[in-house]
C-alpha cells in the first residue's frame, strides 16, 4: 500500500508514492464491511523523504475534532465516481471538492447536500474551517440517503484507541 498526497487523475503528486508501513481502521468495518466507518488511520515510511522533517511539513496536517455544532464550514475532498460533486467529472480517480455547509442530523451525523457516488467518494474526509493544506477533520462521507450523503461524527474513544494504535 502506498500514499500520495496530490494523486490526481492517474498521476502521483510531486512526492511521489509513499510507502505505508502500517493502518488501522474501526472494527465495524473490518468486520461487517459497514459504510459508516469506512475510515482508518495510516503510517507512513517516515525516512522515504530522506528529510529530518516530518510529512505534514510538505503536506500540510489536518487536526480532529469531536466537538461539531450544526452548520459547520465543511470541505469533503475525494474521488467520486457518480454522483453529483460539482466542478468535478466524477470518474473516480480526479481529486474532486465540495464546499459548503454541513448540517447535524439524528443518530450522531452530519450531512452534506451532495452525492458522494458510488465508489471511490466513500471515507472522503469532512474538514471543517478547511484553508488550503490545513483544517480540522471530524467525519468522512459514509453514505448516501438520496439526497444527502451523511458522515457519521467520531467517537473519541474508539478514534484516540486507533490513534494509540498507529502510533505504537
């Protein structure tokens, strides 16, 4: 598995394919496939860059956050293929944004009045306050309703648990 920030349309970004040395992810969707928690966490090959900084300072970082009001500031960037991203072919591999304004529903999530598509849009993050390379992240796109693809917010629990994980 590998990570490149900027893959666009086929095309690695300018750093090329990072090595993934190790990931996790919820285990409702390690176990049950569900859509809601089609999210994880990766580890990169640190020393790839031949650089003593870390990747976020060629990448920019995005924090988290589990404190989300109604009508958060909201920018999903993903793949869609399908759909109804605007300003986007969604094809599935052109690197695709949404901006707007999210909306907090019942059951814990969060939607946007876009359709993600069918693949390759599912675990698109929502950013919120999101400025170029940096933001704060707090869901990802985890299913369409028909007319809204909704976000199911993080438990800080389980996502500190998966944080812990990653890091060890």
């Amino acid at each position: 598995m590998t990570f490149s920030p900027g893959y666009d349309n086929g095309t690695d970004g300018v750093l090329g394919a990072i090595p993934v040395i190790g990931y996790v992810m919820p285990k409702a969707y390690k176990e049950n496939k569900d859509r809601r928690y089609n999210w994880g966490l990766i580890k990169v090959n640190s020393t790839y860059l031949n650089s003593s900084e870390p990747l976020q300072y060629f990448t920019g970082a995005l924090g988290y956050t589990f404190d989300v009001v109604n009508a958060t500031n909201t920018t999903v960037r993903g793949y869609p293929n399908g759909g109804s991203f605007p300003n986007c072919m969604n094809i599935g591999y052109e690197l695709c944004r949404w901006a707007g304004v999210s909306t907090l529903i019942p059951g814990n999530y969060t939607t946007i009045p876009v359709d993600i598509g069918d693949d390759g849009g599912y675990g698109a993050p929502y950013i919120k306050d999101f400025n170029n390379s940096l933001g704060t992240l707090y869901s990802n796109c985890g299913g369409f309703d028909g007319e809204n693809t909704r976000g199911p917010l993080y438990n800080s629990i389980e996502f500190q648990a998966l944080l812990t994980e990653i890091m060890a």
